[in-house]
C-alpha cells in the first residue's frame, strides 16, 4: 500500500508539474550544474532527469569543454518548448575556472535560444559555481538560480581536507605515508589535485573567493536555496552546515532570496525532481513566494 502511494504522489506531482509548465509559455530551458568530482550524469543516476522528464521536460544535449571552446552533444531531436542542458564542468579546478566555462555555455545556450528564459540550478559546489557565473558574466537569459545544498558560507570539510594533504614541514612525508594509507593513493591524489577548489569552497574570510563572492553585487534574479534538513534549526547533510546552505545569509543576496527546506542527505534523488518540478513551474518572479 505505501509503495502504490508513492507511485500515486509521484505521477500527481509530475502531472502537476506539466500542467503548471503548460501555462507558463514556451521556451524554458533547465541547465543543471553538477558539484565537486561529479559530472552531467549525476542527474540521470540520481532520479532527478527521469521525474522532470515525467513532468514533461526533454534532454536536449549536453555541453562539454574543448581547447577550442565549449560544444554541444545533442542528445535525441531538437529541443522542444522544455527544454534540459546538462553541463560536464572540470570539477576539479578553482571556480573561477569552471565559472568561466560555465558562462561560456551560458552565452553558448542564449545565442542558440535568444528568447527562451533559463532557469540554472546548481547542486553543491555547482550551485556556486552558478552563481560566480552569474556575477562574473551577467544573467543573460537566466531569470533564476536553484542551489541545492550548496556551501554559500563555505565548509569546514574543505579545509579539513586541505589540511589532510598539506605535506610541507618537516614531517610532512610521515603525514602524507599515514593519510596515503588511511583512504588510499587514487583518493589522495584527486584531493591533492583539487586543493585550489577545496581553498575556493573554505568559509569566507577576508583575502578568499567567498568573502569577495558574497560581497559582490548579484544580477536582478530570482534566488532559491534548497536547504537539507527536516527544519531549520537542523544541522544540514554530512558535508554542507544548513545555514551555509541558505542563501538568505549571503550579504549581498540579503531580503532577495528565498528557501525550501527539504529531508535528505547530500546527495541528489528523486525528491529533487519533484521539487524542481514544482519550483520551475512557476513564474521565477513569484519563485520565492511561500518558500520559509
């Protein structure tokens, strides 16, 4: 009986989703950003692309990095009225790097739908991703930006793991044989090779990326946090503290964004595309409308 249930209220939400969408107009477009270490298929694995294509989104393509530039891989027919972009970001380079990719995309798609409206979401690291973009290259055609669980402030779990591959001093080697041994040569090595993002995603201080980020002015949008915790006043998920995941804190985005708090973990599912189906369904003027 639960698991008909379940099914129940998933087909309600989609249909729900797809009626909302209907009367909103044609020419949306979804551009997902994946967090640290992930890619584009993060989406697909996780739930989200499959619940908001039952709420009547279409994978379009995906965009991809070259020495030359960023380029399209489409994905199926052209893209229709709902249309998904999913972006493979160089995870593991400082978010000034992938935020310039990111913007290069963004320009990519708007010449490609001039008078289509954008709705960017970003999960984790992707969510500041986006908005680095956002105030580094202007909003263009994007009218709103949804973060998911994304370290506005910052986590302490990037300094711990700045802090875990530091080898320098006069110890350093004994240090780097123990932590090498702990969680292994492939691990440590894809953290000693992401050590600029890891600094870039270390709470705000005076003189780092997020100090001067949140500072920043911030294009006239609507703003979204989707925050992990069964309410406020919970801790968040295991790698992101719920208030650094609440945008509201950000100084410069102070009375303009809005949040949904959710149940879950870090990572993404199927509950995301539920609710990004509701929350995209709406004009992204009224997008924070109700949200707590």
């Amino acid at each position: 009986m639960k698991r008909w249930r379940g099914k129940w209220w998933l087909a309600l939400c989609c249909a729900l989703g797809l009626a909302y969408a209907g009367t909103a107009g044609a020419g949306r477009i979804l551009v997902p950003v994946h967090g640290y270490l992930g890619g584009s298929s993060a989406w697909q694995q996780s739930g989200v692309l499959p619940v908001l294509e039952q709420a009547g989104w279409r994978v379009a393509g995906n965009w991809r990095s070259t020495p030359s530039g960023v380029r399209l891989e489409p994905v199926g027919p052209p893209a229709g009225e709902f249309a998904i972009y999913t972006v493979d970001l160089p995870s593991t380079a400082p978010l000034m790097e992938q935020a310039r990719v990111l913007g290069g995309m963004l320009g990519a798609i708007a010449q490609r739908h001039p008078t289509d409206t954008v709705d960017l979401v970003g999960h984790s690291a992707g969510g500041v991703v986006a908005r680095l973009a956002l105030v580094n290259y202007g909003a263009g055609t994007v009218t709103r930006l949804i973060t998911i669980a994304a370290p506005h402030l910052g986590t302490e779990r990037a300094w711990q793991a700045l802090e875990a591959t530091d080898d320098s001093g006069l110890f350093g080697g004994i240090k780097r044989w123990f932590v090498e041994r702990k969680v292994g040569d492939d691990v440590y090595r894809t953290v000693r090779s992401s050590r600029g993002v890891l600094a870039d995603l270390s709470p705000p201080v005076p003189g780092n990326l997020l100090y001067w980020l949140n500072a920043r002015p911030h294009p006239e949008i609507a703003y979204v946090g989707v925050v992990r915790g069964a309410a406020i006043g919970m801790p968040g998920d295991q790698v992101v503290p719920a208030p650094s995941q609440d945008l509201r804190r950000v100084p410069a985005l102070s009375g303009r964004a809005g949040i949904q708090v959710v149940a879950g973990d870090h990572q993404l599912s199927r509950q995301d595309g539920l609710l990004l189906s509701q929350l995209v369904s709406k004009p992204a003027k009224t997008a924070a409308t109700g949200s707590k």
